[in-house]
C-alpha cells in the first residue's frame, strides 16, 4: 500500500529482523519478516516498475573461506543468515533488483535507539569493563560509507550482488581498542574475548571478510577511509 501510494523510482530495502538471537527465538517471525516481507516488497516495486535495492548481510557465509567474493557459495550458520540468503532469492526474483550485502556497521546512532557502537564508546568513556571478539573478522563498514554507497547503487544500473564492506579486515577488539585510541580513553577496560563463550548461542563464522573489489570497481569515486578517520569524522559530526 505504501509503495502504491507513494509510486517511487526506487526502493532501497534496509529493514530486517537483524539481531541473531532474536532471529533464533523465533524462527517463524525471523523467516516473515526477512524472506516474505522482501519478496512482498520487491514485488510492489517491481509492479510500479522501481528499482529495488536490497540490503543483506556478510553472515550468509559460513566464515571459512575468507575474503568472499559475489560468486562464493553461501552456507549460514545461523536463522538470521539463512533468512538472508533467502531474500536474496527474494528479492532477485523481479527484474532491477540488486542485492547489497554489506558487512558490520559501525558509527553512532542517528535514531533514539542506541546501538552496539554507542554502549561501547560510553563504557569505553567510563573505564567500565568490555569483552569483545578477538577471535572474529569482519571487514568494518562506517555507517556514513555505507550509505554512500547505496546511494550510489540505487542510481546505477547495476543488478545482481554486490560486495560493499570497509577497506580493513578487522576484529571486535581491534576496533574496541582502536576507538579508544581515537576517543583519547584507555584501552586497559577491553578484554579479549571469543566468539565461542556464548553459552547456547548460536555457532559465529570465524571470518566472513567481504571482497569489495567489483563494487570498487564500478564506483571508483566512492570514498576508501581508514576506520580511525571514518570515527574521527563520526564522532566531530
């Protein structure tokens, strides 16, 4: 009814039941919400003739074989995973479609809801104790070149999928203690953790590092900062 009322030239699909342990709580909710309401959204686009632009996920993946190209076979292993590699599917069933799978996002909060990034730059603030990963690798995007990047995207008429994650392959903790750095605080309330001392969670990929080169590639003018100058400006702004 939205797409109907509103009859836009493009539809960039960032909505999703994201967090994984919800996702396993409740598979069925995860499996509406990821799979059916891409497909019923690219469907009311593509009825409009819009262009659709839908955002996934590195963790489609199962972390093994790193850095992952368009073409690399997918294998989650989690519900959140397998319900976005099945919008993929979705969302490639109509016509200027385009799937995006960006990697962990990284930036402060633009909405009253507080993000990871958030409750780890105040903790880091206030010297209180923080565990993150050390033993799982990503490719950090900045939120500020994510959507530059699919701003881009949405006005190309690129189709398919695309790789769009940072220039650096990184860990939790390398992060937590490089922003530290970047924020002028101390590291010393960071501790290493593992990906594997959740207890009844859901097995993590040890390293789903996206390969960007094509999309590099495409929009040569899209921006490449290092993650201490992507926080810096995020955090001036």
């Amino acid at each position: 009814a939205l797409v109907e009322r509103t009859r836009p030239a493009v539809v960039v699909h960032a909505a999703a039941l994201s967090a994984m342990a919800d996702c396993a709580r409740d598979p069925v909710l995860a499996r509406a919400v990821n799979v059916e309401g891409t497909r019923n959204l690219s469907r009311a686009a593509s009825a409009r003739g819009a262009r659709f632009v839908h955002v996934s996920t590195d963790l489609v993946f199962d972390g093994e074989s790193a850095p992952y190209g368009e073409d690399a076979e997918t294998s989650p292993m989690s519900v959140y995973g397998a319900t976005k590699r099945d919008s993929e599917r979705a969302a490639l069933e109509v016509s200027r479609a385009i799937v995006v799978r960006v990697s962990l996002l990284f930036g402060p909060t633009r909405t009253a809801r507080r993000g990871f990034f958030d409750v780890q730059l105040d903790a880091t603030k206030r010297g209180a104790p923080l565990a993150l990963f050390a033993d799982e690798w990503r490719t950090p995007l900045s939120l500020r070149a994510a959507a530059e990047g699919l701003l881009q995207v949405a006005a190309s008429d690129q189709t398919g999928i695309l790789h769009l994650g940072g220039p650096e392959r990184m860990s939790r903790y390398e992060m937590g203690v490089r922003l530290a750095r970047i924020a002028g605080c101390s590291a010393r309330s960071i501790a290493r953790a593992s990906r594997t001392s959740i207890p009844g969670g859901e097995p993590r990929p040890r390293d789903v590092s996206l390969d960007s080169s094509k999309l590099r590639r495409a929009f040569p003018e899209l921006a490449r900062r290092s993650f201490e100058d992507e926080c810096a400006g995020m955090l001036e702004g």
